[in-house]
C-alpha cells in the first residue's frame, strides 16, 4: 500500500514537474532578433568630448555577448581602455519586454551608473533611449546598434535641447577571425 501511495504521489509531482515546465515561454521572433549581437569582438571607440567639437579619444578593448536566461536576453560584459576617460568596464542585459512590447538595456559599469534604456527596431537598427541626469541638468541619449557588414556598431547621441550629438562612436569587430557578424 505504502508503494503505491508513494508512486501515486511521485506521478502526480512529475506531472505537475511537466506542466510547470511547458507554461515557461519559448524566445519568440522578438527575442530572436537580437541574435545579431551575439559574439566575441575586439572593439574600438571613439568619444567625442564637448559635444563632438573636437578630436575623438580612441579607445580599445574587448566585448562578449551571448544568450543568457534559456536565450530570453542577451548578457554583455565589456572592457575598454580609453585614454579619455581611462579603463571602463560594463556589464548589461538586453532583452525585449513582451508586456510593454519594447527592447530594453540595462547597463551597469566601473563608473557607477546604471542607465536603463527602452526602444524599438527600426529596420535592422535597434534604437534605444534614456533619460539622463547630470550636473548640467537631464539630457535624453540615444543608442543605436547595428550590424554594418563584418562589425557591429553603437553610437550614442547625447540631447542636451540643441538636437542630438554624436558622444561615441563604437564598432566592435569579431575576435574569433570570423567572416561575418550575424544577421
């Protein structure tokens, strides 16, 4: 009687086990798009002090981004040394938000902010925003990432009500002496 009371019980828990299981949703072609960051790159930057009037401080380093959560978002961790604004180090998660029906990102690095940004593709460009304190008052910052044949690109535009200015410039090129990024 024990035994079977025992297995009984064990069945009704690997049911349970089953259908908890199936109720976790798969990545759906929101998600999928952003495969076209994933990889591992060397990277260079370009920061544009003072709103883009002068020289650019030339930065390098390196950036991984994989699927992370069962490929529901994409984990970035970066390191890059800037003689501008000397070693930076960034982590973030990029996701979609299928509530809201938006992409998000949310960064956190060395310097310690942690900006959380929102958007949507445009084409093959996902295009995200910010609200951004600071000592001169809030200003909006624009992030745009794409795939530009073999590298990867983010620029990031700063609005301070004068209309956006380019403050970086960043393209990351495949590490492993890979052909293409993905599409």
């Amino acid at each position: 009687m024990k035994i079977s009371s025992m297995l009984v019980i064990g069945l009704i828990l690997l049911i349970a086990g089953a259908a908890k299981a199936q109720m976790r949703p798969a990545p759906g072609p929101e998600v999928k798009k952003l495969g076209f960051l994933t990889g591992q790159y060397t990277t260079r930057s370009n920061v544009y002090l003072n709103g883009g009037s002068t020289e650019p401080a030339m930065g390098t380093g390196t950036a991984t981004l994989r699927w992370g959560l069962d490929s529901m978002v994409v984990l970035l961790d970066e390191s890059e040394n800037n003689p501008a604004l000397g070693v930076y180090k960034g982590f973030g998660i990029v996701g979609y938000d299928r509530h809201d029906g938006k992409y998000y990102l949310s960064m956190f690095n060395n310097y310690g902010d942690r900006p959380q940004y929102s958007g949507d593709f445009a084409g093959d460009t996902l295009l995200l925003t910010t609200t951004v304190p600071s000592p001169e008052g809030k200003f909006v910052q624009l992030v745009k990432w794409y795939a530009n044949g073999n590298t990867l690109r983010l620029q990031v535009f700063n609005d301070f009500g004068q209309g956006p200015t380019l403050s970086v410039d960043w393209t990351a090129t495949p590490a492993n002496g890979a052909d293409d990024v993905k599409k």
